[in-house]
C-alpha cells in the first residue's frame, strides 16, 4: 500500500498581539514658585549711649533708699 501523504506542518501561530505601550506621564504642572519670604523690617537702632556721669536718682533726694 502507498505510504501515508506526508502531514503538512502546522502553520506558525499567529504573532501575539503585543499589549499598548502605556501612555506617557502627564507632565506635571510646575509647582508655584516659594512665594518671596518678606522682607523683615530692619532692627531698631541701638539706643543713644547714655551720657557718662552718676546714675539718674530715681529716689527723691534726702532718702537713701526707695
């Protein structure tokens, strides 16, 4: 008897679909610049120097302590 046809190999499967490239990130928005710090007011200036000599009496005169 003949030989059997020879069976034709089985086609290639089709290609798998590859999955979507995710879609790009959103840029961002850009955050809101540092709002400028304000500017502080400047230091008091330094109180005149007193004048050299005694201490003011803050007690009346004629009693040594108050």
């Amino acid at each position: 008897p003949a030989p059997p046809p020879m069976a034709r190999p089985a086609p290639p499967p089709p290609p798998v679909a590859r999955p979507a490239p995710p879609p790009p990130p959103v840029a961002r928005p850009a955050p809101p610049p540092m709002a400028a710090a304000p500017p502080r007011a400047a230091p008091p200036p330094p109180p005149p120097p007193r004048p050299a000599g005694p201490p003011p009496k803050s007690c009346p005169p004629g009693q040594p302590k108050c």
